[in-house]
C-alpha cells in the first residue's frame, strides 16, 4: 500500500547533477568535449607567451645584444676629472652619476647591480726604453669596468698588482706578465697578465656596449686600439697623468644588466616600460634627473675651451621586443588559426555530445516533449546535468594544458600574466561549453519535436549559396586589397585571415552544391541499375537512399580534402613565388657585390657569373620609355644564375646565346617591356638593338620597370668608356654563384676582386610576412588533412555502426544469395563514391580558390615575377590513390565488423 | 483527477507529410468527437492514419489544416508554447512501448511527484487503484511491460491530464498483461478521464465505450457498440490434407541453453520436436520468452542448438540454409533502408536472378498484402505495420520450402492480419511449410496446427 501523498519537489532536478553516470558515453563526450574546449583555449596564451619568451631568450642570447645590451645604459663623455655637480654643490659628477644610476637600477625592474665603466686616454705603447714593435706603431685605451678582467680570456699572468694587456700589443712587444709597458713615452705600466684581444673573439653580451670600439668596423679596417684593463681609479689617475691637468677628462659609463632570466616577455616589457621612463626623465632638463645626467645639454663651454659632450641613455630591450614581437607576429598567425581550429573540433565535439543528448536520449526526450517540456527547459535539465563534468573536464583540460605546454611547448617561461589567462579562458572554456550545450541541446531539440512554421520553412532555405555569395564576397574584399593588412606599430605585413576564409567559404558552398547534383544524377543514373549487379545497384541506392546524409558526408569530406589541396597549393605557390622572386633579385644561390673595374674572374670552384645592373638607365626609343640595364656575360650566365621556366618562353641558354655579338645593333632581351624598342638613349649615347628575345622575369631585375638585358662585353664593343653606362657611379655590378651558400660564401675567398657585400638566398626570404604567410597555409594544409582523416575516419565508423545496425537486413541479403565479396565491393563503391566524388569536388574547388587567390599574395612586389600558381600535381595523384586503397580497406574492415554481429542474439534481444 | 470531463474534437482534420518520395495523405479531411469521460479506440489498419490523429490531438504534431479541439481549446491554432501547456496540463500521452513512459534514474513515485509539477504533491494512491501500490520506490526497469503501462497512465491522471491518448498501449503485451492494464484504464475512465487508444488489440476495442475506424485517413465509421472486429471476410481458406512423415523440416529433442555474464544459465529450449510440413501453417504460440524466436532462429540456422538436430529435406545443409529452403520473416524486420517498399519486396528475386520472371507475381503480392500505395516509399515513410508486411511480402517473393515468421501480426489490424495469413496461406497451398510464432491467440483460427511454447518446452495445442 502507498500512503497517501508525497512531499513536493522535482527529483528530476534534484538527481539531474549527476544523471549522466548512467550514461557513460555521454558523460564522456561531455567531459572530452569540455577539456578539449579548456586545454585549446587554456594553451594558446600560454604557448603564445612562452614562445614569445623563446624569442627573447634568442634575442637576448645574441652576443651582439646580451644582458648588458638589453639593460640599461648611459655614459657620458668628457667629465672632467674634478668636475663638480654644479655650481654650489661640490659633490663630483662621477660620483652623482654612480649614486644615482645605481639607485634607478635598484628601483628598475629585473635589473642588476650596475657595472661601472671609465674609457679613458687612447695611448701609443712601447716598450720602456721607447722600443715600438716591428710591426709598427701600436695602441692601447686604458679601460676599467666591474669585473671586466672576468670577462676576458686571459692567457697568462692575472689582474693584480698591474694591467691586463691584450695579446695584441703583448705580442706585439712581446712582453709578459712583470715586464712593464710605456703609454705615449711617458708612463710605464706593469703587466700584470695578457689576454685574447677582443677584436678575434666572438662577441659576448658584457661587451656589446663597446662593440663599436672594440670590433673593426668594414671588412678590411685595421683592429681598433684594444682595451687596457687597469682598476678605476687607475684608470682615472693613469688617463690624468696622460692628459696632464684636472681639467682634462675621461669617459664614464654605467651598465644595469637585465636579471631573472630567463625573462618572460611580460617582464622584458617591465624592463622596457621602465627604461623608456627613465629614458625620457633623464631628458627633461626641468627634471632632477634630466639635469644631473643630461649635465646641461650636450655642449659644454668655458673661457678657452669649448668641448662637446655626449650624453647617450639607451636601453636595447625596445628593439630586442620590437624583434620578438615582429617574429611572434609570424608565429601568430597559424597559432591562432590552430586555436580556431582546436576551438571549433573541441565545440563540434560539445555539440555532438549535446547533439546526442537528444538523439541517444530520444526517449527520454520524447516523453519530456510530451510532457510539455519546451527547448529552454530542456536545454537548461541537460545544462544541470552536464555541469559537474564540464567543470572537471574544464579543470583536466587547464591541467593538461599546463603539462603539455611545459613538456612540448618552447622552454622558456610563460608570462604571469598568459598564466592567469589560460586560467580565465579555461573558465570561459567550460562557460561556453555549458552555453554550446545548452544551445545546441535546445536546437536538436526543436529539430525533433518541435512543430514550427519556421523551422519548414528554413529547411528550404538553400545554405550553400549563401555560403558561396560570402565567398564571393570575401573574393571581391581580397581583390580590392584586403589581402595583406599592415601593422604599423610592428612595421609588418601580415595576410588577412580572409585568405583562409575565402576557400573554406568557397570550397564548403559549392562542395555542398555539387554534392547535391551529384546524388540527384545518381538517384536518376540508379533508375537504370535494374540489370545490374547487386553491388552497384546497393551502392548507389545507399547513396541516393539517404541523401541528406551523403550530402552532409560527401560535402564534409570534399571541404576538407578542398581545404587540404588549397593549403597545398598555396604553400606551393607562395614558396615558387619566393624562390623565384629571391632568386631573381639575388641572380643565384649567393650574390658578392664588386667594383665594375675589379678583374674578371678566371677560375672559381663554382659555376659563377658577372652582372652589372644600373636603374634608371635611359630611354628606350622611339617610345621614350625608361628602362633598366642588365650586363650579364652571355657566355657564362646559363651556368650560374637563376631560371625558371616561366620566366620566358624560352631557355636561359637561347636567350643568352643570342645575346653575344661583335657586330650590328647590339642583341638586347627585353624583360616587362613592350613594344619594340630599335634603340636605347642613355646620358652618354645612343646605342641601336636588337630585340632578340623577351622575358616576363629575368636573374637581376628588381623592378617592375622595363629591363633591357645585354651582354656586357657586346656593349662595351659598341661605346667608349664615357658612353658605357656601366661606368656610372649608381651602377651595381656583382658576382652571381650557384651551389651551396656555405660552401659559396668561403669560397668568396678566392676572388680577385674584393668583396664588397654578399647576399644569399635565404636572407632575402627571410621576410616576416612570408615566413606568416607560407607558416599559416602550412597550418591550413595541415589541419585539412587532418579534418580529412578525421572524416575518413568517422565515414569508416559510420559505416560500421550503420551496419552493424543493419545487421538482420545483410545477414538475410546473403541468405538471399549475395556473396561476401558482392557485399564488400557494394561498401567499397558506396565509400569509394564518397570520397573520390569528394576529393575531385573538393580539389578542383581548393584549386580555383587557389588560383584566385594566389595572385593577390605577392610578397615581394618590387620583384618579379608575378606571383607564381603551383598546383601539387604529385600531391593529387597520391592522395587519389591513397583514398582509393582507404575506400578498399575500409570496405573490408565494416564488412569484417558486419559478419562479426551475433544475428540470433540481436533477434532474441528482439523478443 | 480532472474536475471536469473534458471532450475532444476534429473537423475536417488534414496531416500531410513531406517525404523525399513525395506527399504522404495521413489523415485526409477527418471530423469526429471524442466523448468526455469515455474511452474510445481508434482502430485502422496500420497506415491508416490512426498515429497521426493521436499526435495532432496530443499537440505533438501540428495539423496540415483543419480544427482539433481540445475542451474549449483549438489545438491547430495553438502556438508552440500553448501546445506545450496543453501536452503538460491537459492531454497526456502514453507510448506504445512501455519502458518508454519513463525516464530511467526515476522511480515510479518520483515520476508521479514529476508529473505532479514542482508544487504539487503526488497522490500515489491511485497506483493502488491501479494495482501497483507495491512498485512504488522502484525503478521503471523493475517493472514489469503490463505494470510500467499502467504506472504510465497513472502518470497522465496525476498530472491531471482530463485527455489521455495512448497509442497502442497493449501492442507489445500478452494477453494477461493487456488485461491488467485495460482494466486500469477502465477505473481510470471511470473517475472522468477520457481515453482515446489506438489499438489494434480485439480485447481493447470490446472495451471501448466509442470505436472510431480510420481507413486511408479517412473516417470509415464510428460505432457506440463494440465490435468483435470481423469487418472483412477472408473467405474460405483452403487446406492440404498434410503428410506428417513428409516434413520439409523437422528438429528432434532440441535444447538450447544460453549462458549470461555472471554465471546465470537460461535454458530457452528444452527437448523439443518439432516439423513443418509442405502445405501446412503450424504456429506456435506462446508468451514473450517463451522460447519461440529461439526455436525460429535454431531452424534458421541463426543459432546453433546446445543438443538435438535440425534436418531438412532435400540435404539442406542446417548450419546456413539457403533462401530458398527457408524464408524467415523476423520481428526486426530487416528491410533494407537505402530501398523502397517495392524494391525490397523483390529483392531477393533480384539475388536469385528471377526479376523478370517473378515481376508479375510480385506486383500481385504487393497488391494482396495492401502496400501498393507506399511501393514507392522507403520503408522509414511507411508505419510498422506496412514495413511488417512489407518483409512478409518479401519472404513470399520466391517460392520457398520453409517460411518462418515471428510475430507477422504484431502490428496489425483484423484486417491486416487477415490479409497476412491469406497470403501465407497461399504460400502453404503451393506447397511452402510455414511456422509462424505469435503470443495474439486471435490468430489461431488461421493455423492449421497450433504447438504451445512454454518455458521453453512445446507442446501440442489439443484445440488443434
């Protein structure tokens, strides 16, 4: 018996915090869905944060940068050696300044105790009895820093009771540690130890402030005077004596290098902040500061003496972060396109599981909907319910994050300030998860049970071309230049995400289109089949039997394998593009700048070239157009420079072939130009040609102004000196070499002329916005292979489970008398259809949208040629092939896994 | 209890539904009452529309045009929302299949205090009106299919719903579960609810006060008195005199034990012999788990017996008799889904290469089973009970020596059913052995022979 009534209260409710253990699956996908969501949006800020902190790691770890370079600096030249603060206050200057600067690093953030520099007197140095080396006149600057004498490889002797001379002058003198030294024949000095000179060693962080007077500063410059290193007051007392007097001077110098690190950017911006404070406080004379170090300008007078002043407070830490940002620009982009990506498989996943809340749930849907529950209310009992996972997947998520940046992320630090954004978006990650949920929950709902006007009537509505016109939308935005966007704070180019808008728009609209025709021909195509046999016949009646379904599958397989093929092809455009353009502006693997009078070269290790370029040459006549001039040496240029065939409808051989002539016009090609030029006017002459044969691009160009190529040797034939334009000063003229940069490079060596500059390949392409561009197409192309796998993937389960579902109809279809292979090749063909109508509907889309785009990413425009389409052939075929096998395999996987199924027990579960 | 009894009505009720293969005509221009306070049973042949009536009373489904009333409310003009409060306050609905009346972490007075509403209270007294006062804190899985069906309508009553609609509420029960739960439904009526139940069940419609017949959608008739449901004459079925010794197969002491996780042995066939003979409609009859759909997919070769053997005739191998020995026609019907109701049908002339030759045939077969109308439809677009006769047509497309069938009436009306048995009959008159297992004893007087299956033993019916 049941007595009477209960207490109220809705045990719906109350049970629906944990309602999901009973349903595993669900709880998984919800708990998987969550932490995806969290550890995507967690481990962007942070890998964001730590790879930016990797880059200043690297910037830092420059020798030619180092913890002092990235510090703060000031020196000050000329102080008197008794030179007080200012009138009235008879503290000296040196030892305001130490005071002060050291207590502006002991306020500044992630800096240290400052080392204290005094640069004085540059002196001749000889031998006591005034014996200079054989070598000739030799000298030394007296130098005195904190801890200098650490940072210096010493050779023998030490720092006590003397001086360090570097072994250039020891050498030199041939002195060693107890012998004494004379400083311009009037001051000896005892050697305390020698050491390495700078000048031959690698750079290192403690010296950067002074490379300028330490390193030679052109290829062929004589070593600058080496550094003395002596104590400070030594220094002081040894520059007074060698300048005689208390109103003479040396130069003062402090350093507060950075400390903590390895810093995380955040910090480095501290530091940066701080400095540009400082910086600019010191330069305000109405300042305390800006008047002790400023010291009253930057000139200085007296009754007889009138001097200059330098006052220099810097800090490298703004360009060291102007270059990580710049480069973290580059990593940026395909970054955040990876986290759109991650966002969106991680939400997909949320969806489905809300999704199959209500299809595996039907039931319980069902009665609830009959009951009287609407969407609100139901999405909000599935939102209670999934509550407790998602916020424990949401942690799981934010803890894998962290460990997963940690192990495979950038070793260096992320930024406290990323830290408590990856704990923030891991919150917003299970905030919209619950919102996804709820949302989507809300959706499935209505799609099933719901009776609106609305809902018939967007069932008609035609999606896919309103996905194609935004995609031609996008298009017209790419081609009115919406296709690189500026960043004048970084000084960068970066591409618009529309480049990867336009071909998932384009691709998905009409994937989605063609899908649709497709099943419509084969619907008609299977009215046909009535002779055929039974595979064809099932598999274009599976095809056609649903054909929402393999609209939805094949348009999901073509937009990822489009996508796919699109990055492919964009990579492939973008790195023909570059080379082709870096390899005309370089003329080959490496590029040596010479003097037009240097000799020729008549032997090299490496096939090697001669080429004169001068801009603005002319006029090409009768049209009066200006035009560039290339002298290239006809008879070598083949070997060495660079060419591409689409350069020109012919070889570089032909062309250069018809270049060489002793006679009549001079054989000219004519590269971007049109018309036909009979001559060409330059300040000097009138030299008539001949137009032998025309290029879109050519090994030297770099410009988009006409270029008249000519053998150099065949116009020297033709004009004198005075009317040889090559002779004019603004005309460059270079060796181009082929072969490896390295090997190219010490090979430099062997010229006889002297090089004046080199330049490779890989530096002209290292230029951000390629590196951005070429990294997020890779990003691209790798996710649509991913998503591609992924559907290949879930088409194969789909497959599984549909037949496993149908298990009775293909156990009593072979009783009938299909066979086993019949049944598997009925799956391959069904599959196969899928993915092959797929990618030929997918590729040919990724290819137009490549080919529409690919032209509007020109990363060198001043360079030709035009950007160049590349379509991945190879790429293809392989994957052609690839799904092919996958479509054979998969049959035989879901027709293994089909036959597996009990049919007696499925039958008794029946009963 | 409602306070009030409350009528419900259609007029000129039209539900289309659009399908890939193009309009299908529900209910095509329906009017009709249902009386306060009474039961009534709709009855039809499945397809007939009756589903369709239900779902647009209940709100469920919105009507293509036309009135429904419910008291003084139009349903067809209701928006979302109102639909929503008349489904939550005034029409309960109950689903065929009774597990689905219940959400399963819910015990049965949970699911009354739920359907009470947050601020009511639940009376549970009246599971003991209904004979279920004991099940009260268990969970609906506890239950048995009878006991679940009439917690489900004590559901509709606590929730105060004065209309409660249920759709074929003993469809999947035996004939002693049915009992109970339309006794129920009687003290439930009588309190004041109106009950409208779509069934196919003979015993529900003698208890209905009001029978309304739907055919094609359309309202055939609507009788006060109840019907023993012979509204269609099948004629004199005719019958071979059956050679015993010539069975076309036969199985000999059979026993099939099943061993469970967790140690637990059922034994669903105990020593059991048994033939079907050419000519002959033997069935066995049966409750649920009785053992009939073992013994069907033992014979089919679908399982292998634990003892006890399996001949055939002709040298058919047992262990994967061939389509042409045995047609089998299970209760998951095994359509293919990616085929139409006609294409499926000939589907296996179309394996053995006999299209042509049986075209005619099957075309005449499609007829005689009443799915001439929905040949073109895939079997999703049709009701279960035209898919149920769609597999049986199937099994008849080529001659075989066996038929088996489990269950081929479970979702027909009288005269569906009649129409089943007519053409197995003709299947037996051209020299096919068919063994049907079903637990409806109406079907009975169809079968030449009757063997009763219980706790997995059989034994022969002395009716019979």
């Amino acid at each position: 018996m049941v007595k009477g009534r209960r207490r109220a209260g809705s045990p719906l409710w109350a049970k629906a915090p944990f309602a999901l253990v009973q349903y595993p699956g669900l709880l998984a996908a919800v708990v998987v869905g969550a932490l995806l969501l969290s550890l995507v949006a967690a481990a962007f800020p942070l890998f964001l944060s730590r790879s930016e902190s990797e880059l200043l790691r690297a910037e830092i770890a420059n020798p030619t940068v180092g913890r002092f370079g990235a510090g703060l600096f000031y020196s000050v030249t000329n102080v008197g050696f008794g030179e007080p603060v200012r009138e009235g206050d008879d503290r000296l200057l040196t030892e305001a300044l130490d005071e002060a600067f050291g207590r502006i690093a002991a306020r500044g953030p992630h800096l240290g105790s400052p080392i204290r520099f005094v640069s004085g007197a540059t002196a001749q140095v000889t031998l006591p009895d005034g014996t200079s080396p054989e070598s000739g006149r030799v000298e030394g600057t007296i130098f005195s820093g904190t801890e200098a004498e650490d940072q210096v490889r010493v050779v023998s002797g030490g720092a006590e009771d003397g001086a360090l001379v570097p072994d250039l002058i020891a050498d030199a003198l041939e002195v060693e540690p107890g012998d004494t030294i004379r400083l311009d024949g009037k001051l000896d000095l005892r050697v305390a130890g020698t050491y390495e000179a700078l000048y031959s060693q690698p750079r290192s962080g403690y010296w950067s402030p002074w490379s300028e007077q330490i390193y030679p500063q052109c290829f062929d410059c004589p070593a600058p005077p080496q550094y003395i290193l002596v104590g400070p007051e030594e220094a002081i007392s040894l520059s007074r004596a060698l300048r005689e007097g208390d109103q003479q001077d040396v130069d003062h110098g402090w350093v507060a290098p950075v400390t903590g690190m390895p810093l995380d950017a955040d910090e480095a911006r501290e530091v940066r902040a701080y400095t540009e404070r400082v910086t600019a406080r010191a330069a305000e004379r109405g300042t305390r500061l800006g008047r002790l170090f400023q010291c009253c300008g930057q000139t200085f007078g007296g009754s007889f003496f009138f001097g200059r002043r330098d006052v220099e407070f810097r800090s490298g830490m703004p360009s060291v972060l102007r270059s990580v940002e710049r480069r973290a620009a580059a990593v940026e982009g395909p970054l955040r396109l990876l986290l759109i990506a991650g966002l969106g498989v991680a939400g997909a996943v949320v969806a489905a599981a809300a999704a199959f809340a209500v299809a595996g749930r039907r039931t319980e849907a069902a009665l609830l909907h009959a009951r009287g529950w609407g969407p609100v209310r139901f999405a909000a009992r599935s939102a209670v319910e999934s509550a407790i996972p998602i916020a424990l997947g949401a942690a799981v998520g934010l803890a894998a994050a962290w460990v997963l940046i940690a192990w495979l992320g950038p070793p260096a630090p992320a930024a406290a300030a990323a830290q408590a954004a990856s704990v923030t978006a891991a919150a917003a990650a299970a905030a919209a998860s619950l919102a996804i949920l709820g949302v989507v929950t809300a959706v499935s709902f209505i799609r099933a049970f719901e009776v609106h006007a609305l809902k018939r009537r967007l069932a008609w509505v035609p999606w896919e071309l309103l996905v194609i016109a935004g995609a031609l939308w996008v298009l017209s935005r790419l081609r009115a230049g919406g296709a690189v966007i500026e960043d004048p704070a970084l000084d960068i180019s970066r591409p618009s995400s529309l480049l990867l808008a336009f071909p998932v728009l384009l691709v998905a609209g009409f994937a989605i289109l063609g899908a649709r025709l497709l099943v419509a021909m084969l619907r008609r195509a299977g009215s046909g089949l009535g002779r055929s046999s039974p595979a064809p016949y099932l598999a274009v009646h599976r095809l056609t039997g649903l054909p929402g379904l393999t609209v939805l599958l094949m348009g999901a397989s073509a937009l990822c394998l489009g996508v796919f093929v699109n990055g492919q092809t964009m990579v492939g455009s973008l790195r023909a593009t570059v080379d082709a353009k870096a390899g005309v502006f370089v003329g080959a693997d490496v590029q040596v700048s010479i003097d037009y009078a240097a000799p020729e070269q008549e032997r090299f290790p490496l096939p090697i070239t001669r080429a004169t370029r001068l801009k603005y040459a002319g006029e090409l006549l009768p049209s009066g157009t200006p035009f560039d001039i290339l002298g290239v040496d006809a008879a070598t240029i083949a070997d060495a420079a660079y060419w591409d065939d689409s350069f020109a409808d012919r070889s570089l051989e032909d062309l250069a072939a018809g270049l060489a002539s002793d006679s009549g016009p001079l054989p000219a090609v004519l590269v971007q130009g049109g018309g036909e030029p009979t001559a060409i006017r330059t300040a000097q002459a009138e030299i008539p040609i001949e137009v032998v044969g025309r290029a879109d691009a050519f090994p030297g160009v770099s410009s988009d102004d006409p270029v008249v190529v000519v053998d150099a040797h065949s116009l020297e034939e033709r004009v004198d000196v005075q009317g040889n334009p090559f002779h004019s000063p603004n005309a460059r003229t270079e060796y181009w070499i082929a072969g490896d940069p390295q090997e190219a490079l010490a090979a430099v060596a062997d010229l006889e002329a002297y090089p004046l500059g080199t330049l490779t390949l890989e530096e002209v392409k290292d230029v951000p916005f390629i590196k951005a561009a070429i990294e997020t197409f890779s990003m691209l192309n790798v996710l649509g292979l991913g998503a591609a796998l992924l559907v290949v993937g879930v088409l194969v389960v789909y497959l599984q489970a549909r037949q496993r579902a149908r298990a009775v109809s293909n156990i009593l279809s072979l009783r009938m008398g299909m066979r086993v292979a019949q049944a598997r090749l009925a799956l391959a063909l069904e599959l196969g259809a899928i993915l092959i109508s797929s990618f030929v509907i997918g590729a040919s889309l990724g290819l137009v949208a490549g080919r529409l785009v690919a032209p509007l990413l020109d990363p060198l425009q001043t360079i030709p040629p035009a950007p160049l389409f590349d379509a991945p052939l190879g790429v293809l075929v392989w994957t052609a092939i690839g799904l092919v096998v996958v479509a054979a395999v998969g049959a035989w996987l879901v027709q293994r896994r089909a036959s597996a199924v009990d049919l007696g027990e499925v039958l008794r579960v029946a009963e | 209890m409602p306070n009030e009894p409350v009528p419900a009505r259609c007029i000129d009720l039209v539900k289309t539904y659009r399908t890939p293969t193009g309009a299908v005509h529900a209910l095509r221009g329906v009017t009709l009452e249902f009386e306060a306070g009474a039961l009534t049973a709709v009855v039809g042949p499945s397809g007939s529309g009756k589903s369709s009536l239900l779902r647009v009373l209940t709100g469920i489904d919105r009507a293509t045009s036309g009135d429904v009333w419910v008291g003084p409310k139009n349903v067809a003009r209701a928006s979302a929302r109102g639909l929503r409060r008349l489904r939550r306050d005034t029409v309960g609905y109950v689903f065929q299949r009774p597990s689905d009346n219940f959400l399963p972490n819910l015990t049965i007075a949970e699911h009354l205090r739920l359907a009470a509403g947050s601020n009511g209270t639940a009376d549970l007294e009246i599971l003991d009106r209904l004979g279920i006062g004991h099940r009260a804190e268990h969970l609906p899985d506890e239950l048995s299919g009878g006991e679940q069906q009439r917690a489900a309508f004590a559901q509709a009553v606590v929730a105060g719903s004065a209309v409660v609609v249920a759709d074929e509420p003993t469809a999947e029960l035996d004939s002693e579960s049915s009992k109970l739960v339309m006794d129920g439904v009687r003290t439930l009526v009588n309190s004041g609810v109106t009950f409208v139940v779509a069934t196919h069940d003979g015993a529900v419609r003698r208890l209905a006060d009001e029978v309304v017949e739907l055919d094609h959608g359309r309202l055939k008739g609507a009788h006060r008195t109840p019907t023993d449901g012979r509204h269609v004459s099948g004629g004199r079925i005719g019958r071979l005199p059956v050679d015993a010794s010539d069975a076309a197969v036969s199985v000999h002491d059979l026993t099939k034990v099943f061993h469970h996780h967790g140690g637990d042995v059922v034994h669903a066939l105990e020593s059991v012999t048994f033939d079907a003979r050419p000519g002959e409609l033997v069935g066995l009859v049966g409750r649920s788990g009785s053992g009939k759909t073992t013994l069907l997919n033992v014979i089919a070769g679908w399982e292998r017996p634990t003892s006890g053997e399996v001949r055939w005739r002709d040298g058919v191998d047992a262990a994967e008799p061939p389509w042409s020995a045995v047609a089998v026609v299970p209760q998951k019907l095994g359509l293919m889904e990616e085929l139409t109701v006609e294409e499926n049908v000939a589907y296996p002339a179309r394996l053995a290469g006999r299209s042509e030759e049986r075209s005619d045939h099957i075309e005449e077969l499609i007829g005689q089973i009443g799915i001439f109308d929905l040949r073109s439809r895939y079997p999703r677009e049709a009701s279960v009970g035209e898919q149920q006769r769609t597999a049986i047509a199937r099994a008849l497309a080529v001659p075989t020596s066996v038929l088996l069938a489990d269950e081929p009436t479970a979702h027909q009306d009288a005269v569906s059913a009649e129409r089943v048995f007519a053409a197995l009959r003709r299947a037996a008159d051209a020299g096919t052995a068919v063994a049907v297992a079903t637990h409806n004893r109406e079907v009975i007087k169809y079968l030449d022979r009757v063997m009763t299956m219980k706790d997995g033993r059989l034994e022969e019916n002395p009716r019979t």
